[in-house]
C-alpha cells in the first residue's frame, strides 16, 4: 500500500492537479459571471466543445497558437450573444434555450470539423503549447515545477481568479452584475440597463468558456476529438453551486475536484489493477454529488437567477 | 405656504392600458418644500401617474415640466438625472447586498473602481442632514422594514434627487416608526425638497401634507389646500365620490367559547416563540390582537390554523381538542382563516381565481368526485362568489395575481364565508386597501359576529381594531400583555402593552 501512496504523491502530482483544473478554473469563472448577472448558461457544455473545435482548426490552418486561442475566445462571446439573445433579450426559459445551445454548438462543432478535415484514419494534430518555465520561480522545490512550470494558459487562468474577484466585487460594472442577477428592478430604477448588463456578463461568461475549450484541444490533446470536453462543462455548472457563486470559492472547487481526477488517473496507472478502471473514472463524479449534498445546502442562488426581466410590466 | 415657481408641473397626462383608462387629462405639481398628498382609492390611477413621472411608463399625452422646463423622461435613468427619486411600495433593493452596495448601484467609480469613500462620506452627509442613520456594512436583508424604507430615502437623495415620490410609505411601518419618516419627511421639505407622498390613509395625509390632490378613476376628482384644516370625512368624499359612514358596532352578545387556548407556548422555530398563550373567544364577538409586528403574531396565527403545532398547552374548538391538528382538520370544524400575506400563503397567483377560491376545500364532494376535480362546480362556485362580492375580474379564469389588493381580499373573505366558519382568524384584513374596500370588509366581520362566529382580528392598526373589536389582547415579545375591552382601550393605553412598559407577565 506504501509502494501506492507513493507513486501517487509525486511532484508530478501537483502539477497534474493544476493542468486538470485549468479548464474547469476557465469555465467555473464563466459560468460564474453568467450566473451572478441572473443567466444559467447550460449552452456551456455545447459552447467548450465548438471553441475547442474553432481554436484548433485556426490554429492547425494558420499555424498561430494565439490566433487560435482568439478564435476560440471569439466563438465563445459569439455563443454567449446568442444564449443572451434568447434568455435576455426575448426572456425565454434559460434551461431549455442553454440546452438548445448546448445540441446546437456541438453538432456544429462535429459538422464543420468533419467540413474541414474529413475522415482520416490518423486524427489531425497540432503542435500545442509548450510549458513555459518562469525564471527563478520555477527554480522553487516542489512549487516551482508544479505550478511555475507549465502552459501560458495555465497562468492565465491563475490570474483570472483574483481578476474576476475584482471585477466582480470592487468595479461599478460587477455590482451591476450582481445587483442585476439579484434584483434587477431595483438595477433598472437606479439607471443601470439590465438587460446590457446581462448581455455583457455571458458574453464575458462565453469568453472564459472559450478559453477553457482552447485548453483542452490546445495544450492538454493537442488534438480534437468528439470526446474532447467529455462532462466538463457540466462539472462547472455545479462547482458553481459548490463554489457558492464566488470567485476565490468556485476557483477553489475547481482545484479540488481537479484532486481528484488527478487521484483517480493515478490509482488507475498504479498497482490497483484488479479494480475495473472504470470504477476509478466515476471517483471525481462521485465526489461532486456528494460534495454538492453536503456543502451546498447553505449555498443561496442569486435571486433573479433564471428570471427574465421586462420592463413595462403590470 | 407660499407657492414658488413649481419644481415639477405634469399637464393633461393619459395613459391607457388596452382599455383602460387608467390616467385621464391629470394635471399636477408640486413646489420646493411643498409636501403634496396624492390620493385615492386602488385602482384610482395614483401609482400609474407616478410611474409615468418616473419614467416607467410613456404617457399616451401630456407632458411633464421640470422647473418649467419641458422634460422627456423615458427611463428611471432620465428621472434620475431629472433630479426625481422614487421610493416604491415594494422596495427595490437587493437584499443580499450591503446597504451601501445598494447605494452605489449604477453611480460611475473611481478610476474603474467603487467608489467606497466618497459613498460613505457621502452617506454620513445625508444621514447627519435629515437624521437617517444606516449602517452601511449590513446587508439589507439584515435591516427592518423601516430600515429598508430608510435606505430607499437616502438612495433617492445620494441620487441628488430634488423631488421624492413616496408610494403609500406607512404601508409597512408600525406606529412608531411612521412618526420618524414623518419627522424625516418634514426636514427634507424644509431643505427645498419636494415630496409627493401617495396614501389613502386621510389622517396621515392631514398631518403632513401642505395640499393635496385627489384622483378617481383616473381624473383629477378635487384639490385640497388646506389639508389641516379639512376633515376626513370631506376628502373620504372626493376620494369615493360619496359619503363614508363608518360602520356601527352594536352591543355584543358573545356566546359559549368558540375558540379557546390554554397555555400555549412554541419553542425555537422560526420566528418569535410563543410563550403561555391563553385566549378565548365567544361566538359573537370580534377580538383583536394588537402588537408590534414580529412579537409573535404571526405563531399564533399559524398555532390557532393548524399550520404550526405547539410545544405545549391545549387549544380547543367547540369544546374537542385540536392542538395535534392538521391546517385541513381545524378547517373541517369550522375554523376559516385569511392569511397575512394575500399573495404568497392566501392564494396562488399564477391559477386562475376560480382554483384559488376553492383551494382549502378542493377535497370536499362539493368540488371533487372520485378523485376528480368538478370544474363546473369550481367556476359556478368562483361566479357566484364574485358577483356577491363585486370582485372586480374580467372572470372566474382571470390569473388570481392580477387582481387589485382589495379584489384579492374580498375573494379570500369569500372563499371563507362561504362556508359559516365557526371561528375566523384575520390577519391585517385591511393592509393596503381604500377606505371603500376596508368598509366592505368591517361590514362583513360585523354580520358574521352578529350570526355567531367568533372572529380574531391580528392587526397594527389600532383605530380599526378600536372601531372594530369588542376587547384587544395585546401582545409583547410572544405572550399576552394584557387584555383591554375596547370601551376601555384608548391607543395610548394599548401603546404602552405594546412597548412592554405596562402589564403583566
């Protein structure tokens, strides 16, 4: 059992643990900013999956990493408008519009890819981003190789957690998204468009799902394939919930569930063997579920949360 | 007072929804540090002509003057910058944000960020100039409804706002805190401000107001310039288009002990704990239960339906015990009851009225066979109800949230009656309705005291509960301070239960 424990906790450990979480940091925080402003964006799971798709194909065609990161990013706000124009603008049910986004942007997704590339036999492939060390604090024991050594990608996201925690709570623009996915009437009486104010945060919600899908066909597969985003995007929606709709708490739930996928993948490559693996891919699921039913019973959603706002209303 | 040149001047305002008339030609205006009373009836067109001031809605014709001035104002942003603040009957706050969050909504940072300092210098500012202290750090869920109404005031007035429209703002408050936005008020107006204070309450209206303007249905009824020196009874006139009498409570002939509760007491649920409560009330007599809200009221309340059980003590109806009875068991022995709150625990907003009119007996054979609703039953039911009611509705299906507050009311007292309760408990049966609604409904609790029913009456307002019931318990942190009969309550005798100061226990 020692020999396990072992082989488990190595440095590389860590670092896996960051690289998983990466995604779901992105998407977390997307899903965050949507959710706050009064939108659930169930069109996330849909919208990683096209953006992964978009970014890698302009990047395998340009050849640019970052026009492919762009691209991605583009899709992603292309998507958000969209969601926002049926959820916002027309005030339609938010479930069955994100799921709608969601069928849309992934048979898209397999549609253009198979446009672009056809059927090969061996799936295309990109020369995705390299790990990036950051002088001297790469040179930390244990920290530096897990955390100051890995994609650019990587370090956006660590910077986007206390970026979005500003926005959100010491800018004028976050306490609209607030005040709008609380009480919107009480936005609007004080002068602040609602229904801008949403757009503008799934909008930026899609952004950062956009740079989650980048991620995973761009620096972790450096590849796409159909399976690329598999359930990413609906872990984010509850680490939403389990992150209580907060910044440092919805990065910091990202991080543990990232623990353990990461645990799982080495418990499937050690010496327990005689466990189906399949066994190990549910531990991360598992954890959600419970995690969830333990820690979020306190959890208050924001009021205005999947109601749409009109205006001249009697 | 003196009438300078009018900060705020309306002409020939309209505004139709469909069709509805519900602002007719209405002319209005109101001068620095002039308190303008606007009143009438629900549904007279008062709190349309306001959101058309502030820019909710586009009038269909009239226009609006800002010191003389033409004005378009099209959005709350456009009052806003008019220098117009509102302060709704429903508070437009969010309540998991700070007080001071709330104040700063839609105000442009500094350098991309909140501007904290300056709000709460700002803060301080108006709170040290009209005495409306706030603590900015708690968040609004955390502050009374007073308080909210408070921070609403500021946030008009951090705004810049040089007119304040209140809608109906003693709505919510208890006495003693009505006479704080009253002092509030007047410092404001002694400042230049000008405030429209929206109301149907005529002796509110008669002690703050410097004049008033009249609407029904929709057009201009009448001006008064000397509200002071005017009598209810006039302005009731001009506000219902004929003479109020108040109606005449006879001598009482209370019966044998319809309701009775010995000994009560609830423990650490939600809300105030009840503590040893015990009451009786006779066939044929209408007691009421006085008190600051949130002294327990309310657990009594659901206790006396079945809502809530007791930890302890005995409550009997007619005699049988039903201190373990479920909301449907006591109702079966003849308990009705109209709720506090008509929209959340009265009635189903979203179904049709006829279904909420029928709900607490939709088991019953009148209104189900077999497991299957009668809806033939249910409509005649809703049908008759409403045309002995004169519930105003285009129809037994109208959705049940579009009704009026006082067309709401008048259908959950139907829905009760209608079925001689033996005992009936209200909950401020007239919060927020006109003085027209509120007759009809003393009306009705009298003849069902004089047809034996045994009523309880919660409420804030002591003049009604005065005018209405026949002795007055009042309650005190979650007991009975004392019971008064009412020919010997005077409300600064029931102040004092009220406040704790005197009584027992």
């Amino acid at each position: 059992m020692n020999a396990v424990f072992e082989q488990i906790f190595q440095v590389g450990f860590l670092a896996a643990i960051i690289r998983i979480a990466t995604p779901l940091a992105f998407a977390t925080l997307g899903e965050m900013f949507s959710e706050r402003a009064g939108v659930l964006n169930l069109g996330i799971e849909g919208i990683m999956l096209l953006c992964a798709m978009t970014g890698f194909t302009a990047t395998s065609l340009s050849g640019s990493l970052w026009l492919g990161v762009l691209v991605a990013v583009l899709t992603g706000m292309l998507m958000g408008a969209l969601h926002a124009l049926f959820t916002v603008a027309l005030g339609l049910s938010q479930h069955v519009c994100g799921i709608g986004v969601t069928l849309f942007s992934s048979g898209l997704a397999y549609f253009l890819y198979r446009l672009i590339f056809g059927q090969q036999s061996v799936p295309p492939s990109i020369k995705g981003f390299q790990t990036l060390p950051i002088p001297v604090l790469s040179d930390i024991p244990v920290l530096g190789p897990a955390v100051f050594n890995q994609f650019a990608l990587v370090y956006m996201a660590i910077l986007a957690i206390p970026l979005a925690a500003f926005v959100l709570y010491r800018t004028p623009w976050g306490l609209s998204v607030r005040m709008v996915g609380e009480n919107p009437r009480a936005a609007d009486s004080a002068g602040v468009s609602v229904i801008a104010t949403r757009f503008q945060a799934v909008i930026l919600g899609g952004a950062l799902m956009g740079l989650a899908g980048a991620f995973l066909s761009m620096a972790q597969f450096n590849a796409f394939t159909f399976g690329v985003v598999s359930g990413r995007g609906w872990v984010a929606i509850a680490l939403v919930v389990f992150g209580r709709w907060d910044p440092w708490r919805s990065a910091g739930a990202a991080l543990l569930f990232a623990f353990v996928d990461a645990l799982q993948l080495r418990m499937q490559a050690s010496g327990l063997g005689h466990i189906p693996y399949e066994a190990f891919l549910m531990l991360p699921f598992i954890f959600t579920i419970v995690a969830m039913a333990v820690m979020s019973r306190n959890a208050v959603a924001p009021s205005a949360l999947l109601k749409p706002f009109r205006r001249e209303e009697r | 007072m003196p009438t300078p040149a009018p900060l705020i001047e309306m002409r020939g305002i309209t505004k139709s929804f469909g069709a509805v008339k519900a602002n007719e030609a209405v002319d209005l205006s109101v001068a620095p540090g002039e308190i303008l009373g606007l009143l009438g009836e629900n549904g007279a067109g008062k709190t349309t002509l306001m959101n058309v001031l502030f820019g909710a809605y586009a009038p269909d014709a009239g226009e609006i003057l800002i010191q003389g001035q033409p004005a378009r104002i099209s959005s709350s942003a456009d009052a806003l910058a008019a220098g117009i603040g509102m302060v709704h009957q429903h508070f437009h706050l969010a309540a998991r944000l700070t007080v001071l969050e709330n104040l700063l909504i839609g105000i442009p940072g500094k350098s991309g960020r909140i501007d904290r300092a300056g709000g709460l210098a700002r803060l301080a500012e108006i709170s040290r100039q009209h005495g409306l202290t706030l603590d900015p750090s708690l968040p609004v869920s955390a502050l009374s409804v007073g308080e909210q109404q408070r921070l609403e005031i500021v946030k008009a007035l951090f705004r810049g706002a040089r007119l304040l429209i209140l809608d109906e703002p003693t709505a919510v408050l208890a006495p003693s805190e009505v006479d704080g936005l009253f002092s509030a008020l007047r410092s404001m107006a002694a400042q230049g401000l000008g405030i429209i204070f929206i109301s149907h309450k005529l002796n509110e209206v008669r002690a703050l107001t410097h004049r008033c303007t009249v609407l029904r249905h929709g057009r201009v009824a009448g001006r008064v310039d000397d509200p002071a020196n005017t009598t209810s009874a006039a302005m009731a006139e001009l506000m219902c288009g004929h003479e109020i009498v108040p109606p005449a409570r006879g001598p009482s002939t209370p019966g044998e002990a319809v309701l009775a509760l010995d000994g009560i007491s609830t423990s650490k649920h939600s809300g105030t704990t009840l503590r040893h409560i015990s009451l009786v009330v006779r066939a044929g007599e209408i007691l009421g239960i006085a008190g600051v809200s949130g002294n327990g009221q309310r657990a009594l309340a659901e206790v006396i339906s079945g809502v809530r059980a007791p930890d302890a003590g005995r409550m009997t109806i007619a005699g049988q015990n039903v201190s373990r009875f479920s909301p449907r068991e006591v109702q079966a022995l003849g308990l009705g009851r109209i709720p506090e709150d008509r929209m959340t625990t009265g009635l189903v907003t979203n179904l049709p009225l006829a279904d909420s009119m029928v709900l607490p007996r939709i088991g019953t054979a009148a209104f189900s066979a077999r497991g299957l609703l009668k809806p033939d039953a249910i409509r005649a039911f809703a049908e008759e109800q409403i045309k002995a009611y004169d519930i105003r509705c285009p129809g037994p299906m109208t959705r049940a949230g579009a009704l009026s507050g006082g067309n709401l009311q008048k259908a959950l007292l139907a829905r009760e009656l209608a079925f001689d309760p033996k005992v009936l408990i209200v909950s401020q049966p007239t919060r927020g309705l006109d003085i027209g609604a509120a007759r009809f409904i003393h009306e009705k609790f009298l003849d069902m005291r004089a047809k034996g029913c045994g009523i309880i009456v919660i409420g804030e307002d002591l003049e009604e509960l005065l005018v209405l019931c026949d002795r007055i318990a009042v309650m005190y942190e979650g007991h009975i301070a004392g019971t008064l009969d009412s020919a010997d309550a005077t409300v600064a005798r029931l102040g004092l239960l009220m406040t704790g100061v005197e009584g027992r226990g």
